[in-house]
C-alpha cells in the first residue's frame, strides 16, 4: 500500500525537511544519557504530553490539537506557562490537581481525554520534576487554543464529579514487593506516566475502563489498539522482552508488526527517546500482564496468518479478474495498482523490511478491520531515530494524491484480508465511512438526552400531581 514514486532515501532524507518543534523538543529530552538530562523533561517525554498538546504545524504544548472521541471532538490545552492562555498561574498544588485529579486551577474538570487517571498513579517527585520543567524550560506561547465544545449534555463539565466519584484513582502507584525492582518499573510506567491502559484497554457504557480486561485491546477514534496482553493468541504472549522493547523503540518488528496511527506518535515522541533500562522494565511487565483472549480470534494468532500469494496472477493470469469484464474494478486491480509497486505482487514487502510484509502481519491477521482501514485510509508517517517510515494515504485526507472512495477501500480491504491474512473478517462501506470519519459514536450521548428529557417529564408530571393535590 505504499504507492509513492521516490526512493526510499528520499524518503529518509525527507525527514530532515518535515522536522518540526515537536520533534526537536523530544530530541533534547531524548533519554540517551539519562544523568545528563532535566528530570521533568525526561518525565514529560515519558507522559508523551507533546503528542497531545501540539497541533500539527504548531509549537509545542500550545495545545490545539483536534482529537475525534466517541463524544465529540475535543481540543488540548495550552500548557505553556503562559499567564493568560496557558498554566503560567498554577502553584504546583493546582499542577497536581490537574494532572492526577483532572481539575483545573479555576475548579471546572477536565475530560478524561487527558490520562489524568493514569496521571494519578504518578509520584510526588515525578509530578514536582514535571512541574519546574513545564515553568522553567518550555516556553511561554502566547496564544488560546480552540475551545472544546462537545454537544448537550457532555457539555456540562461539573457531570464530571460523578464519573470521578465512580472511577478515578485516588492513590499513587504502590509496589509490589512480590516482583522485581524492575518489574515495579514497568507496572509504574504502562500504568502511570506512559498511561499504555488509556488506549490498550476496552471501555465500558460509561467510557470508562474495564478493569477485567487491562491491556485487552481497545477502540481509538478511528484506529484500534490491539490486545498487549501475554495472551498467546491475542495478545503478545508469544514475543521476547527483545522483541517487545524492539518494537517499543522502533515502532517495527520483522515480520510481526508496525506502529501507525497513536502508537506510532507514541513511539516517535516518546518511546523511542527512554532509556534502556526502562525500556527492559515495560517489556518484562508487559510480558507478566493477564492473559486477555478475544473469542473471535478463535486459535489462530493474529502474527502467524496468510501466505504469499501472487496478485499479479490474479489480474494477469489464465483466468484474470479485470474490470473490463466487470464493470467494477476488483480488489486484485486495486491492490496491484496501489500496493503492490512496494509492497509487491505476493505482498511480501521489501528485502531489508523497510515496507513490510501483508501476510504474518499483526495488521491483516487481526480480527477486527479498523487498523487495516485506517492504514489505506490515513497511511504511516513515522519517525525514529533520524529515519521515515512513510506510506500515503488512499482517500482519508483531502490532500492525499490517490482518493479511493468507500466501495473501492471496501474491495481492497477485503481482498487482503482474503488473500494475506483473516479471511473471516467482514468489510463494508458503512465501517469504511465510520473509520474515514474519526470512528464510531458512544450510544452514550443519545441515551443521556433521552435520561434528562425522561426525567424532566417525570418531575413536571409530578409538579402537576402536586399541584392539583393542593388545589383540591
């Protein structure tokens, strides 16, 4: 699917002209040296806070940024310490409830948008450093972000006392004394700063997180985060701590999985940048988490499906599937006329895996289509370690050069998933449409309309009973 006519190290070399604020800002607190660095800085990459908190062209934690969520979209703040737009009057009381609680200096709450429930694990010395990093080293930006303004009735900021009062943490990470120093490392990061459970596990009616199934996969706007659980089957049972770390550092293993979508901005921003030594922490608990096994995965790991299959057979061949015979063009034409000049016509990729192979991919052999969707859709556009990982889009933004309609990613789809990976997943235009447009929508908003206006009648049926009673 990487449909794209210069080299690849124009590729590479690319990289040096797209580098931007966000990407600086990392690379000074980038964790090569860890003694030498500013702690706050380090604990700042670690939180990834400039994924969030920088709109694309925009300087970093200036906020801005659009995030498409079941609700509605929301924008991130301004987290500079500016005095008028930013957090420039927060004492670090007032940083602290923020970060952890999820309530602004002015009392209002923040959506859980922000991992303020993962935040909360975070330590006293950790939100101190974050603290004097953000007032003494980020720059001030002088300038508002827009405002989010999600519809009636999650427009209503203080219904956010309940949802806390239900299911936000209250105390900071406590160790194990069973594991390893090492492994409290791990639990501390994924669970706290690096807030892996915030995407990586499913929510409930209340888009709240299912504790039962920590790590088992969750949907993220338009693109899934996959089970990391030590499942063998759904999960990442069956990887080394060498791979998981790998995969963490650069967002790439041979053969097994690439980062796109959040992940890849969480390896470009922040994973990339830690040190080894927590790096080996968050592979060795991840390796420890509970297994979570998704049924429709049956026995089949998600690494391990599809064969190289020739496609150019199935345009070119004895029996070719074309579109002059048919008046709509296949999902063999499609493919081999967008994807196969890099990934080739058995979709095996490249000799030194620099475009990857569609068949033992984490991507086709999943059971659910959104990754793959959004892959056609958005491409890949990641950076690491002075390098580009770069597939276009097909369609999922106005620029993109090649725009492939609902139908057409619909036959592409399911033409890989077919032919390279789980041919018993399903693909139809309304789930292309959905993915295109940020995701599907929380029923959550309708219900809570519908509970207000229930409500409402019954309090005015019973002002009515009332009423009535004492006139007679």
């Amino acid at each position: 699917m990487l449909r794209v006519t210069q080299t690849r190290q124009a590729f590479r070399l690319s990289f040096l002209a797209v580098l931007a604020g966000p990407i600086l800002l990392c690379s000074t607190a980038s964790a090569e040296d860890a003694s030498n660095i500013d702690p706050g800085a380090y604990i700042a990459v670690t939180s990834d806070c400039v994924a969030c908190h920088t709109a694309p062209g925009g300087k970093p934690f200036a906020g801005g940024l659009a995030m498409k969520t079941p609700l509605g979209t929301m924008y991130s703040t301004n987290i500079t310490p500016s005095k008028i737009y930013g957090i420039g009057e927060y004492s670090e009381a007032d940083f602290s409830r923020a970060v952890r609680k999820g309530i602004r200096k002015d009392g209002s709450n923040l959506y859980p948008a922000m991992p303020y429930t993962a935040y909360s694990y975070m330590t006293d010395q950790d939100i101190h450093d974050l603290y004097l990093y953000f007032m003494k080293s980020v720059q001030p930006v002088e300038r508002a972000p827009p405002k989010t303004a999600l519809p009636f009735p999650m427009n209503i900021r203080s219904s956010m006392m309940f949802w806390n009062i239900l299911f936000r943490n209250n105390t900071t990470y406590q160790p194990d004394p069973s594991h390893s120093a090492e492994w409290n490392r791990g639990a501390y990061l994924a669970q706290g700063p690096a807030h892996c459970g915030t995407c990586h596990t499913p929510r409930g009616f209340l888009m709240q997180e299912e504790a039962s199934k920590a790590f088992g996969g969750g949907s993220l706007g338009s693109w899934y985060a996959p089970n990391i659980t030590s499942d063998k089957i759904s999960g990442i049972g069956n990887w080394s701590q060498d791979e998981i770390k790998t995969y963490l550092k650069s967002g790439h293993i041979d053969g097994l999985a690439q980062a796109a979508g959040g992940m890849g901005e969480a390896v470009e921003h922040s994973f990339q940048h830690l040190t080894d030594a927590d790096l080996n922490a968050l592979a060795t608990y991840l390796a420890s988490t509970q297994p979570v096994r998704d049924p429709a995965d049956g026995n089949l790991s998600r690494f391990a499906l599809g064969r190289p299959v020739s496609s150019a057979d199935r345009v070119r061949g004895d029996q070719p599937i074309r579109s002059e015979d048919n008046p709509d063009i296949s999902g063999a034409e499609l493919f081999m006329g967008n994807c196969a000049s890099c990934h080739n016509y058995k979709a095996q990729g490249s000799r030194d895996g620099y475009y990857p192979s569609l068949w033992h991919n984490s991507v086709t052999g999943a059971s659910n289509p959104d990754n793959l969707i959004a892959t056609i859709l958005f491409g890949v556009d990641r950076h690491v370690a002075g390098a580009q990982a770069f597939m276009p889009g097909f369609g999922g933004k106005k620029t993109d050069a090649v725009q492939l309609n609902d139908q057409e990613i619909t036959k592409l789809t399911k033409y890989v998933f077919d032919t390279y990976g789980r041919p018993q997943v399903s693909v139809s235009p309304a789930q292309v449409a959905t993915i295109r447009q940020g995701g599907p929508k929380s029923p959550l908003l309708v219900l809570s309309r519908i509970g207000i206006a229930g409500g409402t009648i019954i309090i005015a049926l019973g002002c009515f009973w009332l009423l009535r009673t004492f006139r007679k």
